[in-house]
C-alpha cells in the first residue's frame, strides 16, 4: 500500500482519487498527528467487506474446506459436459 501526507493529498487530491479508482490500489494518508485513512475504489472496498463476511461466517468456511479437501482428494463433484457448456456460454 502506498502512503502520502495529508498535505500532499490535499495538493493532488484528483490525481490521487483517480489513481486509487483507476489501479484498485489502496492509499494511506497520514496526518500530522500520526492518524491516518485510507482511500481506496469503491470496487475495491465491496471486495474487501465480501471477505470478510465469508471469513466470519463459520458455515461458509466450513464448505469452503470441505471443498478444498474433495478437490485435493480428487472426490469432488465433477459436472457433466452439459452443466459446463450451460457455465461456459455466458
């Protein structure tokens, strides 16, 4: 993550506010007082509150091992040819 001064913020703030829309890349400003933010696309910051629902959310976390254990296992579900042409169409 970069980070920049209020001040400079301040200065460059629609350079700044189009370089965090633009390269999903998130951007701390600090303050004087040593507090700072972060200014990030709003994309970016819907990611970031999905994650963190699904890690939070001891029954997702649950499927997802489950899932990821079937896989390694190979035993996992594995759609027929029609189900991957129905997904693949889109």
């Amino acid at each position: 993550m970069d980070f920049v001064s209020v001040n400079r913020f301040r200065d460059n703030l629609k350079a700044f506010v189009e370089q965090a829309a633009s390269n999903h890349t998130p951007l701390k400003v600090t303050r004087r007082s040593g507090e700072a933010f972060v200014v990030m696309s709003a994309d970016e910051w819907e990611r970031e509150q999905e994650t963190l629902y699904v890690l939070q959310n001891s029954s997702l976390m649950r499927q997802l091992a489950e899932s990821a254990a079937t896989h390694t296992q190979g035993t996992g579900y594995t759609p027929k040819e029609e189900e991957i042409n129905e997904i693949t169409r889109l």
